[in-house]
C-alpha cells in the first residue's frame, strides 16, 4: 500500500510538485502521466525514495518512508 499526502517538491526555488495526494491499495495497479516535465519523473523519485519531498508524508507498506527510507525500500523497485 501507498499513501501519499499533501507531497510538495520544490527544485531551485521551482515548486515542481504541490499538494499531491493519493492512496494505492495492495493489488490495484496506476499509472501516471503529466502534460509538464519533470512532475511525473519527480513524484516517481520520490515514490523510489531516491529524493525527499520539501513537505508532506509518504508511507509505503506501512512505512514511513521519510523517516525510515531503508525500511521503506525493501517495498520499491525503481528503473529508469
């Protein structure tokens, strides 16, 4: 499972994601798409535990995925 929360990312003073919310149950399978560059691969790097949101909370498979990002990765495979 994934929850998502208020997500904001801010890249050279650029706000490149802002109030992303969103919960994926187990089993359900999402894409994501963007009409603007860089928002769909940031959020995807932050999904991966590659980059840290400015703000907002992360949780995946119950884990903080901010506070415990190693927890965290044993749940995420990320190629690009």
């Amino acid at each position: 499972m994934i929850r998502a929360a208020h997500l904001r990312k801010v890249v050279d003073g650029r706000t490149v994601l802002d109030d992303v919310t969103f919960d994926v149950e187990k089993g359900e399978c999402v894409g994501i798409a963007d009409s603007r560059d860089r928002r769909h691969t940031t959020l995807l790097q932050i999904l991966a535990i590659l980059t840290p949101p400015t703000a907002g909370t992360l949780r995946i498979g119950g884990i903080d995925a901010i506070n415990d990002p190693l927890g965290a990765r044993s749940y995420v495979a990320y190629t690009d």
